[in-house]
C-alpha cells in the first residue's frame, strides 16, 4: 500500500508539473493577431501588415540591324529614315533592358488602396551603366489615381506586339502625371476623366517664313506660362468579344517671344504672347476571333490631333503644335501670333494568330500624316512660305516562341517609307535636306530586330 501510495503521488506530481510547464511555454508567446489573407494571384501577404505586395519586372535584351537611311537605335520610328541619307551611327546595336516593379495594395471601406512603382534601366556600351528611371509611380485610392502612369487618353489594348526597337506609326506610349477618376458601370462599360500635366514633351511651335518670318534672330519662341493642366477622358466597353474605347483631350497652347538671352521680350511692340486650344482623338478596337485560333485578336486604333501633337507624338515634328509667324503682313509692328496650328492623323492595324500554344506570329500595318501650314499664304514664289506635309508609312510582322512560360523568342520585320511631298525643293520654308539640295524627298528602307525577354 504504501509503494502504491508512493507510485500515485509521484503520477500526480509529474502531471501538475507538466501543466505548469506547458502553462510558462503558453504565457511565453506572444497573443496571435489575425490574418490577413491575400486573394490576389501573385500576391503575397507582409507579415504583420494588412499589404498585400508583389515584385515583378522583367530582363529583356535586344538585338538589331537596319539599312543605311534608317538610325534604328536612336530612332525607333520610321520618321527617322533619311531620303538618300547615311547615318553616322552603328546600323547593327544590342542593348539590355532591367526593369522592376513593386505593387502594394489593402483592401479598405473605400476599396482598393494601391501604391505602384517602376523602374528601368537600359545600358548598351558600358561595363556598368544605365541609370534606374522612373516609369509609373502612382496612389490609387478608390476610384482616384493619383500621379504618373499611362495617360488617360491611351489604348493599350489596341497596341500590336512588336519588338522593344520600334515604336510604330501610329502608336503611343504616354506616361504623364495625372489626377484621374474612373467611374464603372457594369456589363464592362467604364468612364475615366483625368487632368494631366501639360508640359509633357514640351509642346513647341515653329516659326513661319517668308513674309510671315517672326521674330527676327537672335529672339525665338518659347512656351508662356500656363495656367491650365489638360483635360482627357475616355470612355471603354469590354467583354469577351474584345474591347473599344473612345478617347477625347483638350490642351492650352501659351507661347511668347523672348530674346536671345531667353529672359526678355523681343523687341517688337504690342502682343508677344499668344494661345490656341489644342485637341486630339482616338479611337481604338480590340476584336478576338476565336474562330481563326484560340487567343488570336485583331486591333484598329485611329488618332487625330489638332493644336495637339503630343498625342500623337511619334512623328517628325515631335510634339511641335502651332505655327508661329507676324499677326499680320500688313502691319508687322504688331508683333507674332500663333497663325495656324499643327495637325495629324494616323491608322495603325495588326492581327494577331496563335499557331500552337508556344508560337504565334503578329502581322500589321501603320500610316500617319503630319501637316504644319508655315504661313496663311502658300506660293510657289521663294518669298513666301511652303506648307510642311509629310506621310508615313510603316509595314511589320513577327514570330514569337515561348518554349516555357514566362520567357519569349521574337524576331520581327519592319519596312518603314517616308514622303516630304517636296518639304525640301528650293523657295520652300522648310528644307531637312539643306546639306544635300539634290536629294530626293521619298524614301524607304528595312530593319530587324531579335527581342529575348524573361517576365518575373
């Protein structure tokens, strides 16, 4: 009895100590917070946060070749080809491109709270090189986005898939800082209005000649105060059909004359300042024709710009807008004025086919005029001044492979023309082939680039 007195005493001490030991590795803990689950693809949960975050990014390298009158590493368009001219740069190049990209969103009463940046760095000829810069970086709170992304007036969707190299007619790629609001509807329609900044690209004008000239050198033309941001909206329709968009902006030219010092007013009496409201459209289809292949699509985007060339600034005058001349010839002394304002258009279209689950090819095309009257006054007479008039025209087509997910072979084909409808011929205002007066005003020309590109 009393080795069994003994054996229980000892049970029930061991018992009680191991509760109490199991009590101090309790108290010890620190108490558990919630979860907070991330339900977001790719997303993964910041411990001890409610943020729900995400790097991505992507390493791309670049190979390519052009003909002689076309500067494809310093001009990705087909603007950039000569008429009978030779570039001074490398007509074979290679370039690597890094970017990265940070994604932090929490869901809130007033929904989605985002920020996203990007970064990216492209270095061609040095051991190290290529400084990070600023692609995207923007708060979305709710409905409202605030500061620099893709512009309101863009669609994405419509864009073909061509190789880093190019930027074809046609095309745009605007990323602007922005304060924008978008409303949805449902059955996939949206509404998105925005202000954006109006200084993107700098909108310039150039000076008219001839009997129109202002103002006299050394003084030239810059942009005046503006008071004004632009204003973009679109409105989108999307569903399993594809997508279209409708997309309008409004932008305040403000020029004035200064003096070759760039501080002072030239020297001319009365106005020296003057405005015009610029304007563009666009419209842009997405259609996928899954009766051709699974994943195939065919794309149509149209833009016009008037007083607004930034939103279809891919071109040979760049995001020049207005004309700048003598307000009137009759009495000069007034000063200068925007006498006319630049105008474009352009179509681009392409197809995409998916031949197999790895390899699909994108063929299209891309046409794009640009216009800038340099007076009111148009004659053959070498005093007066010749409209600049310029079309071009870009044809492409590519085969991509993805032999694993997330990293793609492409190899594309451009052939790119050119016509300054005899910009350059003597009397007129505008010659870009001054220091080759012979050379003829039309031209085109080839170029191919090899894209290596792995996604993370």
């Amino acid at each position: 009895m009393t080795l069994k007195t003994l054996l229980l005493g000892s049970v029930v001490m061991l018992a009680a100590t191991g509760a109490q030991a199991a009590d101090m590795m309790m108290d010890v803990k620190a108490p558990r917070e919630p979860v907070y689950r991330c339900d977001i693809t790719g997303f993964i949960e910041l411990p001890g946060t409610d943020i729900c975050f995400n790097v991505g990014g992507h390493a791309l390298f670049v190979m390519f070749a052009s003909e002689d009158q076309w500067d494809l590493g310093e001009t990705g368009s087909s603007y950039g080809i000569v008429p009978d001219g030779h570039t001074l740069n490398d007509t074979v190049g290679m370039y690597a491109t890094g970017r990265v990209n940070f994604d932090a969103r929490t869901s809130t009463e007033y929904g989605t709270v985002r920020a996203f940046i990007e970064l990216e760095a492209t270095d061609n000829d040095t051991r190290t090189g290529g400084a990070a810069e600023l692609r995207h970086a923007f708060v979305q709170f709710g409905n409202w986005t605030f500061g620099k992304t893709w512009s309101t007036f863009l669609s994405l969707d419509t864009s073909p898939v061509y190789s880093d190299a190019f930027t074809v007619v046609g095309d745009n790629f605007m990323r602007r800082n922005q304060i924008r609001y978008t409303q949805t509807f449902g059955n996939g329609f949206s509404f998105s209005v925005a202000v954006e900044d109006q200084n993107y690209d700098y909108p310039a004008s150039i000076n008219a000649t001839g009997l129109y000239f202002t103002p006299p050198a050394p003084n030239f033309v810059v942009n005046d105060r503006n008071e004004a941001p632009d204003v973009v909206a679109n409105i989108l329709a999307q569903g399993d059909w594809g997508s279209a968009q409708l997309s309008g902006a409004l932008h305040n030219n403000q020029f004035r004359e200064v003096s070759g010092f760039g501080t002072a007013p030239a020297p001319l009496v009365g106005n020296q300042t003057d405005s015009e409201i610029g304007w563009a459209a666009l419209f842009g289809l997405l259609l996928n024709t899954p009766s051709t292949g699974e994943g195939d699509y065919f794309t149509l985007k149209g833009i016009y710009t008037d007083g607004a060339t930034q939103y279809n600034q891919d071109n040979f005058l760049g995001s020049t807008n207005a004309v700048w001349g003598l307000c009137s010839v009759t009495t000069p002394a007034v000063g200068g004025c925007i006498v006319d304002t630049v105008t474009t258009w352009s179509l681009l279209a392409s197809f995409t086919h998916n031949w197999s689950p790895t390899i699909a090819t994108t063929f299209g095309a891309g046409y794009q005029n640009v216009e800038a009257p340099f007076t009111v006054l148009n004659a053959a007479a070498a005093n007066f001044a010749s409209g600049f008039d310029m079309d071009t025209y870009e044809i492409f087509g590519n085969v991509s492979w993805s032999p694993v997910a997330r990293t793609t072979f492409m190899l594309d084909v451009h052939y790119g023309h050119v016509d300054f409808n005899g910009a350059g011929t003597a009397g007129g205002v505008f010659n870009p082939f001054l220091a080759n007066p012979a050379a003829t005003d039309d031209e085109g020309a080839f170029a191919v680039a090899l894209d290596v590109v792995r996604t993370f």
